[in-house]
C-alpha cells in the first residue's frame, strides 16, 4: 500500500503535518449540529474572528435568527470578568428575542479549554435567574480535534445534556438514535429488526417538532448509537437518565452488520431471518460493479465515518478502489485497513489534509468519487452524493449506496453545486 | 474518597510536606494519591528514591494518542501512588494549562476508578493565580485544602490570598478551607502570627511542624521522614498532623 507519505502502514500512514484546508472541506460543524435542538437558540461567544465560521454558516443554512454572540476582547479574558459577562448577555438577549427559546445552548471556544472557566459556575447564576429556561455549554473548540473528545462529539453530549431525568417512567418499546444528525432510512431493515425486537416508536432529534418532544427522549427504553459520535452522549445519558444504549456503528461489511442486528434481537431474544436483505445488497453490488466496468473508484472519510470498510467491500465485489481518503483511521476501521494494505497493497490512502494535498490535486480524472472532499481532490468527473453515512445503514445502506454511485456515472457531476447544496461553508 | 489540596507559597514545604503526609498516611493503612501540580515536578521525588516522576505532560508530548496509566503513575515508597502533571518548557507555553490537561488525562484513563485510592493529595505550587491552578479545588477534585505557611510575611501573604481566592468561590461549591499548618522557620512570635491570621480568615492552625534537621537529612538520603526515620520526633509530628487531617476532611466515599 502507498501512502501520501511513502511509509508502510506499520510505521504509519497518519501523519501530522501542517493542515490543508480545501474548499470541499467541513460539514455539518457544531452550530449546525446544535441547532437540531428545537427551540433552542445558541449563544456564540468567543473573540470575533472565532465566531465568523459559525456565522457564515448559520446564514448559509437559515439558522440566523437562531444564533447570537457575545464577543469578549481581551481585557474580559485576561481579568477572567468575562464569566459574569455571560449571564448579562443572556438577560439582555432573552429580553430581545422575540419568541422565548426553550433552551439556550452557550457555545464556547477554544478559550475556554485555555482558561479553565468554570462553566458550571455561570450556568448555575442563568438557571437560577432564568429557572423555566434548559441551558447547557457547547464547545467549539478546533484544539481537541486529535483527542478523545473532539468537537463534533462533545456537542453530543451538550445537546442531549439538555435533558432531564424524567419523573415519569421510560415510554415501552421506544427507541432513539444518537450521533447521527441525518435519520437513518425508514426503509431500511434495521427498522424491521427493531419492530421484531420490540421497539416500535423509534426515534431521531431531527423528527422532534418542538421542545417538549425533544424532552420526551429523555424517556426512551434505549438509545441506539449508530456512529461513534454519540456513544459519549449515549454514555452520559445511561448515567443521568438510566437509558440504556446499544452501540450500533454503521457497517459495510456483512459480516459486521449480521453481528450488529443479531445483538439487537438477541435483546428480545428473538429471531429474523436476514437472507434477502443481504441478498438483495450483494445483488446492487455485482449490478453496480458489472456498471463501472473497472472504472477507478476513490473512497473519502468525508462520505463515511467506516471509509476502509466501505473500500474493502468494494474491493471484494470488484470494484476498482485505486484511492481511499482519510486522515486518520479509527479503531473500529483498524482491521480493515490492514486488510486493504495486504491484499491490495496498490490502493493509495492519502491525507486530505496534509500539506502536499494542494499539489497532490488532480483537476480533473476519470474516477468515480464516493464523498466531497475526495472528489474535489482526486478531480473525479463523477460523484456519488453522500456525506457522513447520512441515511445509510446495513444491508439497505449498501444497497442504496451502489444505487447512487451506479446513478453518478450517468453524467459528470457540478461538485460545487453538490457543495452548495450540502451546506459546506469553508 | 479523601481530595485534599496543599497550597501554599513557593519553597515553604509543601513538596516536603505532603509527602511525608502521604507516608505517613500511608503508614496508617490508607492508599494514598500524590499529584504534583507544580512545573518544576518534585513532588514527589522523595517518596521515589530521588528518582524523577515522567510527567504526565512528557508522556503526552512523547505519546499523544497512545498514553496509558503505568506510564504516568508509579508507585512510591509505602505502596503511595504518585503522579506528576509537570509542566511547559521553562518561558513559554502556560503551567496553568498544564494542570488542566493533566487533570483531564487522568479523568479519561479512569485513574480515579481504577486504582481506587483512599485518599487524593493535590500539592499545588504557590497562589490559585488563574484557572489552572484553580482546578484542584474545582467540584469533583479536592473537597478540603490546607495552607502550609510559615510566620515569614511573604508565607501569610500567600496564604491570606489562598484564602480569599476559596471565600470568593464559596458560592460555587468549591473546596472548603479546612486549616493551615505551621511550617516553622523559628522566626519571633510565628505561632501567634499564624494563630491571628487563622483567625482573620475563619479557619484554625493544624498542627505546628518543627524546624528539625531531620528533614533536610531525609531529603538528602533521597527520602521521606517518616519512610528513613519513623521514630523520630519529626515523624510523629506528620502522623499526628496525618491524624488531624484525616480528622477534618471529608470522607465522600
């Protein structure tokens, strides 16, 4: 396997070099991720260069009305006096909205992880001045991103931090995802095993209308965590809620995704039999693969939290995978990244942001790309639309997702436009 | 569970101290947490033989991903489990910083559950001059701090600071102040000066450890008191103020 850096696998494909940034760069970022809160509004404060990503964002995705700032300067950080700037600004910006928000999430940035600041301590003085108001402190703080909690995962936890242990008991047979911010497809099978295990109301923050509803997740049966982005929330929440959760990732590996489904039966001790969603996946795939024709395939981490399970599967039906990116490689897609370096020692896997990146570029390649930030760098001609596994999951996952790279080889694709319509603010 | 933070002013003997605090508690039966909050990590050098502690800031620096419990915790004399935060290069970076990351190290490898000490000591280099070294006496770390002072100015300075940093954040629910100890430097009147200022500041004199020479004899053999010279003098008086420690800190167990 040749990497960005011309280094084995065993020595170490990931490396940190100076950070490229390209313009198909980003996501859903924590703003967005907390504004699936309802009735929340979020209040952004940090210096103001800090603040301009966030609210570039929020326009671009109709969230402005929903976010506000409050912008310190130096003499408030330097004299710690900006702790007590908080609840002022929460008093004057709950006077001036116009509909009270059920919530108020304080996002906070990476000076906060500098200075220490007892967040406890102002939440204590909001709630007691504003005691019908859930407030909690979000953190937007780029200076985690190579630990254990970066951001996208402490905003989890934030936001299902805003529930409350409920007085009444857990709802019977009732179900809620965590991590992922898109809901899963309802066509998908994990819906008929999770009927046939027993929960049928299964629920996503998306599809809460209103804050109360959001609430009434503080009392499901169990929390399903099908991305490793939620299994801290779904840690906290089996901690002050007493829900239980089970740890779902998503999987392009059959084998994987039968284990993952018999875990869940096995909870009601039931069965399925699960041979024609598989059969129906494997069918896509040889569809899908016999469509390419060897066409190369590049394989990007921005598509897919499992971007080396997903090449191994591909590479085991025939497609030709000559590139997966990623920046680095996680426990769970350890296995299968050795895989790929063993039987398939010519697949590249390279660094979308290593500094080289930029000069790495091809402008233009006749390759299929499955996610953004690998199209916009390998030039691929034809993309397959799909960002961070958004809908995809088991067997119907894979069969959906050979259904839109066998789509994106109709006609060359408008990679800005893809852009312009995910959302993606650089 | 015990927390306690030592605080005090730089060079009036926490360091010494705690440490011999640690033996002794750990003479007493109790398994005992030291974590060095001072950059200069010589905490607890004299519960190790002299030895250096890594820091855990070095193992971060030399392992970022893959740092683990036995590289940052090692055991001392009489069984006592010692942890050094460590520190920045010396001009540049932010101690204070330090102390944050390594608290939050030890939090996320579950040190707390898994070696399941008894009691915890903080000893926390000088003043609580910004966040970071607040942070020992944060909610959910140190429950109780004592202030080793002297009667020197600068030492009741410090202390007086110390104490006024804790009534300001009382509110807060942070650790409560539960008593100075009188390291003595034999200066005139030093047992009523710390007595006056205990007073000023609503707390009450521990215990009064002696100016002995046993001390620095113990820090030259690389040890604690109460590890090289249990029977004397000077041992007794850090089981005794083992005792009254354990006497009025709080047990959250």
């Amino acid at each position: 396997m040749r990497s960005c850096c011309g280094c084995p696998v065993a020595s170490g494909i990931f490396r940190n070099t100076v950070r490229y940034c390209s313009p198909s760069h980003g996501g859903w970022g924590i703003v967005r991720t907390a504004m699936l809160v309802p009735e929340c509004h979020q209040l952004f404060v940090s210096p103001f260069a800090c603040g301009r990503h966030g609210a570039l964002g929020a326009f671009v995705q109709g969230f402005k009305d929903r976010l506000s700032y409050l912008y310190i300067d130096e003499a408030d950080i330097v004299s710690g006096g900006y702790e007590e700037l908080i609840p002022q600004a929460v008093d004057r910006l709950l006077e001036r909205l116009v509909k009270e928000p059920r919530a108020l999430m304080i996002v906070v940035s990476c000076l906060d992880d500098l200075l220490c600041t007892d967040h406890e301590a102002f939440l204590a003085v909001i709630r007691e001045r504003h005691p019908g108001l859930r407030v909690g402190v979000g953190h937007m703080n780029p200076i985690s991103l190579d630990g254990n909690v970066p951001p996208a995962v402490n905003i989890q936890r934030s936001m299902y931090g805003l529930l409350k242990r409920p007085d009444e008991p857990a709802i019977p047979g009732t179900a809620a995802f965590y991590g992922n911010n898109v809901p899963l497809d309802e066509k998908g099978e994990i819906f008929e095993v999770l009927r046939t295990s027993g929960f049928h109301d299964v629920r996503h923050i998306s599809g809460c209308s209103d804050f109360d509803d959001f609430d009434e997740l503080s009392r499901m049966s169990l929390n399903l965590v099908p991305t490793p982005t939620g299994r801290l929330a779904a840690k906290d929440a089996e901690k002050a809620l007493g829900i239980d959760s089970e740890y779902v990732p998503v999987s392009y590996d059959f084998d994987e995704i039968e284990e993952c489904y018999g875990r869940l039966l096995s909870r009601s001790g039931r069965s399925m039999d699960l041979g024609d969603y598989r059969r129906e996946a494997q069918r896509s795939l040889d569809e899908t693969a016999n469509r390419l024709d060897g066409l190369p395939v590049v394989v990007d981490a921005s598509a897919t939290v499992r971007p080396f399970c997903l090449a191994r599967t591909l590479l085991m039906n025939g497609f030709k995978v000559d590139t997966v990116y990623a920046q680095k490689c996680i426990p769970l897609d350890r296995p299968y990244l050795e895989w790929i370096s063993e039987k398939f020692p010519d697949t590249e896997v390279l660094q979308p942001e290593h500094h080289r990146s930029p000069i790495a570029r091809e402008a233009e390649s006749f390759r299929l790309a499955v996610g953004f930030e690998g199209a916009y760098l390998s030039g691929a001609r034809y993309v397959a639309n799909v960002a961070n596994d958004e809908t995809l999951y088991g067997y119907h996952g894979v069969s959906k997702l050979a259904a839109m790279m066998a789509r994106a080889v109709e006609r060359p694709t408008d990679l800005r436009a893809l852009l312009d319509d995910y959302g993606i603010v650089v | 569970m015990r927390k306690i933070a030592i605080y005090g002013k730089g060079g009036i003997g926490k360091s010494t101290t705690t440490s011999n605090l640690s033996a002794a508690l750990s003479s007493m039966g109790y398994r005992v947490m030291q974590i060095g909050c001072d950059p200069k990590s010589d905490s607890t050098t004299g519960l190790n033989g002299g030895r250096d502690v890594p820091t855990v800031l070095d193992a971060l620096r030399n392992n970022p991903e893959g740092v683990t419990l036995e590289d940052i915790v090692v055991q001392g004399a009489g069984g006592v489990l010692c942890v050094e935060a460590g520190g920045p290069t010396p001009g540049i970076g932010c101690a204070g910083r330090g102390i944050i990351t390594a608290f939050e190290k030890l939090e996320e490898l579950d040190a707390y559950e898994i070696y399941r000490p008894d009691i915890v000591l903080y000893d926390v280099l000088g003043d609580v001059v910004c966040g970071g070294f607040a942070m020992p006496i944060r909610g959910g770390y140190a429950r109780d701090v004592f202030i080793v002072t002297s009667g020197e100015k600068m030492a009741l300075f410090a202390a007086n600071n110390i104490a006024t940093a804790l009534s300001n954040f009382k509110s807060r629910g942070y650790a409560r102040l539960s008593g100075l100890i009188l390291n003595s430097r034999n200066i005139e009147k030093e047992v009523e000066m710390v007595e006056d200022l205990a007073g000023r500041i609503g707390t009450s004199v521990v215990e009064v450890l002696s100016r002995s020479p046993v001390v620095q004899r113990a820090e030259d053999g690389n040890g604690t008191v109460v590890g090289l010279f249990p029977d004397s003098p000077m041992a007794k008086e850090y089981v005794s103020l083992a005792e009254k420690v354990l006497e009025r800190s709080v047990d959250d167990a």
